[in-house]
C-alpha cells in the first residue's frame, strides 16, 4: 500500500453556487454532457417497467439501452416540473445542477452521460455500473458468492477516498458517503455514485436522515443537519469499518449496545488485543495484521469522539495524522 488517505486532512472550502443556465437552453455549453427526449428515454426502458428497474438504490432508478449512443445507462427520474410553480425556474435550476455534475469527471466517480428537460420531465442519465454497490458485494446473501478478499477492500477504500479528494478539491461536498453509494465496475475499481449530488444544498442533508441514513452521517450534521468538509471523512470512515469487520454501519438484529457499528468499534479500538475479533469473519485470517492494525487506525481517525469538524481543524494545523496503508 503505497497509498495513504489524503482526503482525511480534508481542506474546508466553501462550495460554490453552480452557474445559473438558461432556461431556454437545450444543451450544455462547454459541457460533455448529451441531451436526450423523454420519448427515446421511455423507450430504452421499455416505459419504465418494473422489469428495467434497478432495485436497492434510489428511487426512479432503470437500466436502458440507448441505441443513439449504443450504451447501457441508468436512468434517474429526478421529478416532473410542478405546474403550479415556475417552469423557468425549475428548467434554470435543473440545468444548473446538470451543469454542475457534468463538470466532475474522475475515474472514481460516476460520470453523467446526459439529460432530459423535455415538457415537464427532469431525468439525469448516468453511466451503468455492472456490478452492483459496494453494499450488494459486503452485505448481500447470494448463495456461492465469494466474499470480497483484503485487498480487494482495501484497494475499493483507496478509490473512494481519490474520488473524496478530487470532489474536495472542487468544493463540493459530497451529501452521504456510504456502501450504497460505492459503485463497483470493471476489476472492482469503485465510483462514488453522483445520486448524492442531485440534491447538492444543505437541506439535503436532513433528507438524507430521514431516509435512514443517518448511521454513516457525522454527528454534527445529524445535529445541525449541515454539511462539512468532515462530514464525508467521517461516512468514509464508516464504510472503511464496514469493509473491515463485515457489519453494517447500523444492524438491528444486534444487541443494542451493539447495534451502531460505530459505538461499538470505539470500544473495540480501545484494545489493540481486540483488532483481529473486529476482523470480517468471512475474511477467515486472510488479511497481514499490520495491515488490519494500520486499517483501524485509518478509520478511528475518520471516526473520532469529537465532532469531525473539530477533527478536520486539528488536520489543517497539524497535517494528515493518517497511516500509510500498503495495498
């Protein structure tokens, strides 16, 4: 692993208002992104059938094959335009987020394909990921199916945190960093899903908990419902506990002082004796110690008693405290 988490001194920038677009506008200026007719969409996906459906992400969710650009996509129904407001409005601040998504483009990170702004339907087209979410691969109860091996893991982790850091460094925050949100193709390489973006303010933060997310979320924006820059240190920090002990980040068949998985690493991580116990079972001891010791290192950094925001200052003064971990 000669790879260290550098997104862990996470650098607080204030994120920048996306450029506003005219409502008139059919396409992107400057942007890679394509627009498509709500009819070409409805007929890669066969009018949006149950059976074109992608279950166990977001809502509106559909795997279509687009024959204009002969691909594979996922097809997100973001909503259609209320007609009781303004539809310039809504078209200015729907084009202005795919703006927005367009501009990020990083091998760990979902790329947008194109739009449809056609009537009243607002859909973001994406590129499809074959295998599933990191949550599919870690949690999921298929039958003969290997578990991921320990550096399959710890090389995911390290895609995640270049897709934190490239996102950081264009200030944008990123809304809930978890399993689900980890999209996996090609050799595993992981893509942080931009779903999480389609509600880029602050209040979306709040929505995120209600939709019972709130177990990877940073306790101060569980408090505050506001985004930070540590806030998605600490959910890294969540989904890095995941990889490493095969528990969900909340489990309610658990006891109940067990059932938070951050509640009960900290009380774990107190005792290095306790490290290999906090190891994935299905992992059955293939893993180099050093390397699980220098992991929970990582991730009690992300995860610390004070807030991360707390946290994120003492980075900025002192310099990335975080391990180096050797893949």
């Amino acid at each position: 692993m000669a790879s260290c988490f550098p997104c862990l001194s996470a650098r607080k920038k204030e994120v920048p208002r996306s450029a506003p677009a005219n409502a008139h506008t059919s396409s992107i200026p400057g942007a890679v992104a394509r627009t498509f007719s709500f009819k070409e969409l409805a007929a890669a996906t066969r009018n949006f059938s149950d059976a074109c459906r992608i279950v166990g992400r977001e809502d509106g969710l559909y795997k279509g094959f687009l024959k204009s650009i002969n691909q594979v996509v996922a097809i997100k129904l973001q909503h259609a335009v209320d007609p009781g407001g303004s539809a310039e409005q809504d078209n200015t601040e729907f084009l202005a987020l795919a703006l927005m998504m367009s501009g990020l483009r990083h091998p760990n990170l979902v790329n947008l394909i194109g739009f449809c702004a056609d009537g009243r339907h607002r859909i973001l087209v994406h590129e499809y990921m074959p295998f599933g979410s990191l949550e599919d691969h870690l949690h999921g109860s298929s039958p003969g199916k290997a578990p991921l091996d320990w550096n399959t893991r710890m090389n995911i982790a390290a895609g995640v945190v270049r897709g934190l850091e490239y996102m950081h460094d264009k200030g944008v925050l990123y809304r809930c960093v978890k399993s689900s949100n980890i999209l996996l193709g090609d050799g595993y390489r992981p893509k942080l899903s931009q779903y999480g973006l389609a509600e880029h303010d602050q209040l979306s933060a709040v929505a995120a908990i209600t939709r019972g997310t709130w177990g990877t979320m940073a306790p101060e924006t569980v408090m505050t419902g506001k985004l930070f820059p540590g806030s998605s240190v600490y959910g890294f920090g969540v989904v890095l506990l995941e990889m490493i002990t095969g528990r969900r980040a909340t489990d309610p068949p658990h006891d109940v002082e067990d059932r938070h998985l951050v509640t009960w690493a900290r009380t774990m991580l107190k005792d290095r004796s306790q490290f290999r116990r906090m190891a994935d079972p299905a992992l059955q001891g293939r893993y180099p110690s050093l390397d699980l010791q220098e992991a929970l290192e990582v991730a009690s950094v992300c995860i610390p008693q004070r807030s991360c925001h707390e946290s994120a200052h003492r980075h900025r003064r002192h310099g990335s405290v975080s391990p180096r971990l050797r893949f």
